[in-house]
C-alpha cells in the first residue's frame, strides 16, 4: 500500500511495529520519531489495537468519489469544450 501511494505514512509493517513497541511500553514519542510518524497517529493505532485486539485497518483513504448523474456529465463536457474553443481563437 504504502510503496503504491508516496503519500501514505502508515503501512501494515509500521502498526505491527507500533503494536509490539507500545506492548513492550516503548513510549510514543519514540516510536513516533522512529517511524517519522505524528504521536497521534501512534495514539490512534495503538487506541484501535486495544479496544478490538485487531490492527488498524488502512485499505482506504483520501477522498470518497461522489457519484455523477448522466446531464452534468454532459454539462461538464459541454462547458469544456466551449471554453477550449474559445481560448484557441
């Protein structure tokens, strides 16, 4: 995920680690600055690890695509196209 995407920080392999340091009671602050991770982020892995016992799950993440109907599919289409054509004359 992480190799994919430059701009993800956290991996699979980062909150194993956060989970085994925070279980052997390696502060945040260290781990933080090991991983080059905020503290809160640090926090919230090791939040979601002890209320279900399962490792924070990073499958999504940015923006929620919106659906588009089919007529402003076209309106886009339509205003593109007109303001192409009349930035070339």
């Amino acid at each position: 995920m992480g190799k994919k995407n430059k701009v993800v920080k956290l991996t699979q392999k980062k909150i194993r680690y956060i989970i085994r340091a925070k279980t052997n009671n390696v502060s945040t602050k260290i781990i933080a600055k090991d991983l080059k991770l905020s503290e809160s982020t640090v926090k919230r892995v090791w939040m979601h690890w002890t209320r279900t016992k399962m490792p924070l799950n990073i499958s999504k993440f940015g923006r929620k695509k919106k659906e588009m109907d089919e007529a402003s599919e076209q309106l886009i289409l339509e205003v593109t196209l007109i303001s192409s054509a009349g930035a070339s004359t």
